[in-house]
C-alpha cells in the first residue's frame, strides 16, 4: 500500500465489511432459530418469518460482497477474503413452502447454520485484515 490515505479508506471499508457482516449474522441467527421452530412444526407463518430474516440476510451479503469489491480494487495486492454467496435460496426456497415436510425444514436449517457459519469465518478474517491494516499506519 502506498499511503496512509490508502489505508485509511481500507480500514473504513474494513469497518462497514464488518458491520454489514454482523447484520447478515443477527439476521441468519434469527432465521436458524425460526429454522428450529419449523423443524418442531411451524407451518406457514415460520416459513414466511424465516425467510423474511433470509431475504434481510441477502441484502447484507449483497452489500457484503459489493464493499469486497472496492476494498480489492482498494488494497491493489494485499491478501483478502473472498466473495461470499448464501447457500440458501432458489429450490430450496420453494421446496420449504410448497413441500413443508420436517426432512425439507432439517434441509433448509442446514443451510441456514452453513450460511451462518460462513459469515462468522468472513467475519474473523475482516477482523484479522483490520488488525493488520492498522498496524500498517
């Protein structure tokens, strides 16, 4: 990196990757829960809680992803995390409401804790980023 400008504005984007990443994990958090919920027999109104957080969750990793983006463009060719993308979604989706049945909800909350997974690991690895981009000033 060249400049303390270039790592200030890493570390800001450092810093809304971070934010936009516990939002995605409070809501994926919640979904997982409700996912619980629809495997003890929910019904329609926790499918569509459920997937309310999912959808909240997806507009975070949309963000996520995008702010990924210019940190690259930003940090030239210091090592980052990668892109992130849900595992939940497309048939899936339509499989939990139309089909309903406990092996689709124990599916679907698989999924779930994969996502959540997978943000809390991208979580870490932007904190380590932080770290090191700080020390860097």
């Amino acid at each position: 990196m060249a400049n303390i400008a270039q790592v200030n504005q890493a570390l800001n984007l450092t810093n809304q990757l971070i934010s936009e990443l516990e939002q995605a994990e409070r809501q994926l958090s919640s979904a997982r829960n409700w996912g619980f919920l629809d495997v003890l027999g929910g019904g329609l109104i926790v499918d569509l809680i459920k997937h309310s957080k999912l959808s909240n969750a997806k507009v975070s990793m949309d963000r996520v992803n995008y702010l990924l983006q210019e940190l690259r463009r930003v940090l030239g060719g210091i090592s980052m995390p990668g892109d992130y993308s849900m595992t939940v979604g497309g048939f899936a989706t339509f499989a939990d409401f139309f089909f309903d049945s406990g092996i689709v909800d124990v599916y679907m909350t698989a999924k779930i804790m994969s996502s959540l997974n997978e943000v809390r690991n991208l979580k870490n690895r932007c904190y380590e980023l932080r770290s090191r981009l700080s020390n860097m000033r």
